[in-house]
C-alpha cells in the first residue's frame, strides 16, 4: 500500500514539478530543461496586469472565503457534534452534497440564484458562492477535530461557573486550533484554485487566476503560464505541508 501511495504521489507531483524549470526559460520558449536559464518570465508575469489582477482577485476571494468560513463554520462544526436537534441526520447529510455532487451542477444552481440577486459578476456573488461550496469542507475538518476532544473538560469548566460562550471560546477553541488552521488553509486552497464556478460568476473585471488560465490555453500557450504554473505549485504544496504539520499536532484520540 505505501508503495501504491508513492506511485501515485508521483505521478501527480513529477508533472507539476517539470514545470518549475520550464518556468525559468526565455521568453517564446516551453522546454525541458530549458535552454538558458532566465528569470524574464516571472518579470513579465509580475508586470503585466493581465496577469496579477486575476491573481490579486484570486487572493482576495480566497482571503474572504476562508475568513467568512471560519466565523461562520467552527461554531456550526462545534454544534452539529455536541447538541441534538431536530434534522441533525439531514443536515450531516448535506455537508456531503459538494463531495458527491457534481460541481457543475452546483455551479449552475448557484449561478440561477445570483442572477436573480443581480450578483452575477461581481466579487461579492463569487465569495458567497465559494462560502456555499466550501465551508462543508472545512465544517468537516473541524467535525473530526471536535469528535477528539474530551467533552468532560467543557463540563468541568460549567461546573466551575464558565459560560457556554466562555466554554466555546476559552476551551474549545484552545483546543481546535490545529483542526480550525487546517480547514481554514483547506478552505483557502479551494477556493483560490475554483474554476467551474468562477467561470459562470465573474465577469472581465473580477476573474480569477484559474479562469484566466483555462481562457489563454484555449487558443495558445504563453510560456508565462509556466511560471504562473510554478508558482501555484510551490503555494500547493507549503499549504500541503501545513496540512500534515497540523493534522499532526491535532489532539489524539486517546487523550
């Protein structure tokens, strides 16, 4: 089974990581290795506004999507695990739907809704949409997080004349930070590498970086793409880090 996993790893990772040298070529060349090696990519890359606005507007829709997630995903996460309510079976339900249906038909549902709203377009309509389709991600993350602390410690703090909002803050939260960091990076990287319902909400003023790129490789291949290709890569993978570094220091189930 391990070496099964490392296959895979490299199959996935060897095709992302040949683009890193072909991004340190000359203008007008895509080779590997490359023929000289240059930094006149990335320097167009950071002076062209074709190329940072979408970057810049990935960043921000990101920024706030993980953001908004949080605030609004670690209480739900926390709730759904420690009280009973009515539908609880069917909302645990739900935070599957982005897993198992498909994203072009949430893309669509969600594009119906806001251009009803008038919203379509516009960054707003595409942070909403994000937090619709990624906060179950994160909420997951955190659910497994909550599922490994000891709840008689929140009791033992009632006890002591703490509040449930001093419990939850003082607490919980003490305790869930690695598993919070963790979906709030997974909720970040979600969001800033979305294309399919980027590609129904934006408009030519508010796309993002993966629309940009899945528009220009329609019709030629910039050599400045492998740059922005790098770039991405070496994002992905320092989140990716983060993640395992995190998951490890989340609380275990034995204590």
């Amino acid at each position: 089974m391990t070496s099964l996993a490392w296959v895979i790893y490299a199959f996935i990772l060897i095709p992302s990581l040949i683009v890193i040298p072909i991004s340190f070529g000359g203008p007008g060349e895509i080779t590997f290795p490359p023929q000289r090696w240059t930094l006149e990519l990335y320097a167009q890359l950071f002076s062209s506004s074709t190329w940072m606005d979408p970057i810049y507007q990935s960043l921000k829709v990101a920024v706030i999507t993980m953001v908004i997630s949080v605030v609004l995903g670690v209480p739900a996460a926390y709730g759904l695990v420690r009280f009973e309510f009515p539908g609880k079976r069917l909302v645990m339900m739900l935070l599957m739907a982005p897993v198992l249906v498909p994203v072009i038909i949430v893309s669509l549902g969600l594009y119906l809704y806001f251009a009803r709203l008038g919203w379509t377009g516009t960054t707003a309509g595409l942070v909403a949409s994000h937090v619709a389709y990624v906060m179950p991600f994160l909420m997951m993350t955190v659910i497994a997080g909550v599922k490994k602390l000891d709840p008689d410690l929140e009791f033992m703090a009632t006890i002591m004349g703490a509040s449930r909002s001093t419990v939850f803050f003082k607490v919980v939260l003490a305790q869930l930070k690695p598993s919070i960091a963790a979906g709030a990076l997974f909720a970040f990287l979600i969001s800033f590498d979305e294309v399919v319902i980027a590609w129904f909400l934006t408009s030519a003023s508010t796309v993002t970086l993966p629309v940009k790129m899945y528009s220009s490789i329609q019709w030629d291949i910039s050599p400045v793409i492998a740059a922005v290709s790098s770039l991405l890569t070496v994002m992905s993978l320092l989140v990716c880090c983060s993640l395992v570094y995190l998951r490890a220091g989340t609380p275990d189930e034995n204590h």
